[in-house]
C-alpha cells in the first residue's frame, strides 16, 4: 500500500465518520423539533385549562358573593328633593328620604324609577331596570298563525284598505316621508259578530314580520282590577321598545264604550283605561312605528273620542257577506273538504242569504258531520242541504235576530 493509498484511506474514513456525525445532529435537532411542538401543544392545552379552572374560581367567588349578600330593598322614586334626596316608596311600606349613592347619575333619578336601596333602606345604591309585567310580555304573539290573506273569503276592500294604513307604514315609511304626510296611526275595524274581523287581525300577524301584540278589551279591564290604564301603558312601552310592531285590540268596547254617567268604581276603573288608551294614542311620545288595530260588533256604543283625528283615523266597516263573497268563503273552508262532485258552491251561497262568516264554517262542518253519520267519507250535496238546514235555522230561531 502506498502512502498515497494510506492518505485518501484516511480521508475517506474522516469524511465518513463527519458524514455520520451530521446524519445524527439532524436527527438529533428533528428529534428536539419535535419534542418542542409537542410541549408546546401541550402549553396551549394547559393554558386553556387553566383558563377554564380561573373561569371555574371567578364563578364560584361570585356564588359565594351572592349567597353571602344580604338582599337589597325594591323601592320607587315618588319625588326628587331639591337637595338632591329622594321620597321613595319602599315595597316593605312607608315613604322614605333618602340619599343617594355617589356613584349614581343623579339625571336618571326621576319620578316612577325603579331602585334598590341597601339594607337598611337609607340611600338607593342601584337603579333598577324598568319592570315589564310578565303578563304584558305574554302579549307578543311569537308563534304567528299559519293565516294569510288568502284563507280570507271577500273582504277584499278591507284587506287592501289594511295594507294600506297597516303594512305600508310600517314597511315603506319612506313613502310617507317622501309625500310630507302622516301616516295614519291605526285602523278600527267594526262590524256584525262572526264576520271575520278577528280572522283578519290573524292574518296581518301572519303577513308581516313586525312584531305583533294582541290583547282583548275586557281582559285589560278584569284581569288587572286597578291597574288597566298601568298595563295599556306598558303594553304602548312594549310595543315602541319592539317596533315595528302593531298593538292589536279585540272588542274594545269593553273599555272604549260612552258612558253616561261614571257611578261604580268598577266604571271608573274603566274610563281611566280608556284615557290611558287615548292619551297613549296622541303621545307627547311619538308613535313612530307602532300601528293600532282594534276591532268591535258595537262601534253604536262606542265613545265618538276613540275615531277622532289621529286616534282610529279609519273605521274600516266588514258587512255581512254578499252572495259572491259567500261564495268566496264556501270556498275557502271546503279547501281541504273532500267534497262530491254534485256539491255546487254557487247554489249553497245563493241559499244562505244573510249568513256570517262565521256560519258558513259551520254550517262546512255540519255538512261534514252529516256524511260522517250517513257512513260516508264524502259531503254530498244533500249533507250540505242538511249543513245549511242546521245552521240557519238555528241562527234564527235566536232571540237576537241582527242577521236581518
Ligand atoms: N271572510 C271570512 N272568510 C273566511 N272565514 C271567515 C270569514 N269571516 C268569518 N270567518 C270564519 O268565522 C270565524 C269567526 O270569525 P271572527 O272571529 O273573525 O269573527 P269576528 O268578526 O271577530 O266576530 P266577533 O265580533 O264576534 O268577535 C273565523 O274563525 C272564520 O273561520
Ligand atoms: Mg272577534
């Protein structure tokens, strides 16, 4: 072996072993890359643990607060002194003046607001959020009627002159804007029992997306002895807080009716709901884009101050149906009736002169009980003959003949 030989032998074997060396600290650094991302997924998995035992902690400090606390005093403000203290009335009894806490802007402390006062009752140290009666809430009509213009038979008049005060506003008022004028406030509809003034309060909920707030007149009045002309104003407050929305009220005569003269206290109770009403329907606050609907049988009675200007601007009249709109409305309740092909509409509308609305649904079903009594599963035109037979005659032979 030459030298030459032992020389590049060496070289070689000093280059394998750097070669090998190299391999290794690459393996080495993969190794420690490696072990770096797994610590440092495991950091992160940490820190959100950590998160959550330090949200677990505020939590439970808060509860222990909260037990530990000893409640407050419900109370509300019935004057400001000109000292800056205030006459509240507390809900465990007497009227109190007391001071108010610092850290209160004393801009919010007003008349009727609701506070909370320390123990021992001697200065407010909380404004409260105003109290919504649960059942005003329980107004708001959330799960809307599955009624559309289209389930109503005739009217035709009516449905347009209600898009036309109701929808429109509330949807273009724009329009109105662009025109200068004011949009009307709310729309009366009167008319006979049975006629469908209530079906058609449904269907605008069932139209439009506002919000929709539906009560009855004399529920306004006996439910809440004392306290009616409270839950029309909150109910005018719901409505803004939630505009669009439109205040629904069916049978107002129950509390819009003229009275003659105020004897009881019961009528009292209910002349006070009526100005609420009218007071909330002239508003220092603007109405904005809230719309009134009230329906009535006995618009006779009612007190000429509700369809003044700018109250109910419209009375939107509903008459007992013609013969077409009966027609209509036979047509509309035997939608899903499986009716016999000798079943002529035309004639059954022509044969119940003078029937309502609400008849006609009475007398489809009729006629459907009467094909279910025959054993048959199809209305026939005599079941419609026997459907029409029941219902108008009973109707009358009633005391009160107003179909005339
Ligand atoms: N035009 C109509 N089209 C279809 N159905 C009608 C129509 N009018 C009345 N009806 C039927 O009669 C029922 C009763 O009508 P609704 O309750 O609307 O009467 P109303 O006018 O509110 O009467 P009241 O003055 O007694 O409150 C409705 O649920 C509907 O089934
Ligand atoms: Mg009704």
């Amino acid at each position: 072996m030459s030298e030459f030989d032992e020389k590049s032998n060496f070289d070689d074997k000093k280059e394998r072993t750097s070669n090998a060396d190299e391999a290794g600290f690459e393996a080495r650094a993969l190794e420690l890359e490696e072990r770096i991302r797994l610590l440092e997924a495991e950091r992160a998995s940490l820190l959100i643990e950590r998160e959550h035992y330090v949200r677990d902690l505020e939590y439970m400090r808060r509860e222990l607060e909260q037990t530990r606390s000893t409640p407050l005093v419900e109370a509300t403000i019935v004057d400001i002194l000109p000292d800056g203290r205030a006459v509240v009335h507390s809900s465990n009894g007497p009227n109190l003046v007391v001071f108010s806490s610092q850290s209160i802007t004393s801009s919010v402390l007003r008349p009727g607001t609701r506070v909370a006062l320390n123990q021992r009752g001697s200065s407010i140290v909380e404004v409260l959020p105003r109290a919504q009666d649960t059942y005003v809430k329980a107004m708001e009509v959330l799960e809307r009627p599955n009624l559309k213009f289209k389930d109503i038979g005739g009217l035709k008049k009516q449905i347009d002159l209600i898009k036309e005060i109701v929808v429109l506003p509330l949807l273009h008022p724009e329009l109105f804007e662009q025109v200068g004028i004011e949009p009307p406030k709310g729309a009366l509809l009167s008319g006979p029992p049975g006629t469908g003034k209530t079906l058609l309060a449904k269907a605008v909920a069932g139209e439009t997306s506002a919000t929709f707030i539906s009560t009855v007149g004399s529920e306004l009045v006996q439910k809440f002895i004392g306290e009616g002309a409270r839950v029309v104003r909150e109910l005018f407050e719901l409505a803004r807080e939630k505009a669009p929305s439109i205040i629904f009220i069916d049978e107002i005569d129950a509390i819009g009716a003229k009275r003659v003269d105020i004897g009881t206290s019961g009528e009292r109770e209910v002349q006070r709901t009526f100005m609420q009403l009218i007071s909330e329907m002239d508003g220092f606050e603007p109405l904005g884009n809230v719309k009134v609907l009230a329906a009535t049988n006995r618009i006779d009675i009612l007190d000429p101050a509700l369809v003044r200007p700018g109250r109910f601007d419209r009375v939107i009249q509903i008459d007992i149906p013609t013969t077409e709109e009966r027609e209509e409305i036979f047509r509309v309740h035997t939608r899903g009736v499986n009716l016999a092909s000798n079943v002529n509409l035309k004639t059954a509308a022509e044969e119940t002169e003078g029937a309502t609305g609400a008849e006609i649904r009475n007398i489809v079903i009729e006629a459907g009980l009467a094909a279910i009594r025959r054993g048959s599963t199809q209305v026939q035109s005599s079941d419609m003959e026997s459907g029409i037979k029941a219902v108008i005659r009973s109707s009358s032979t009633k005391s009160t003949a107003i179909y005339v």
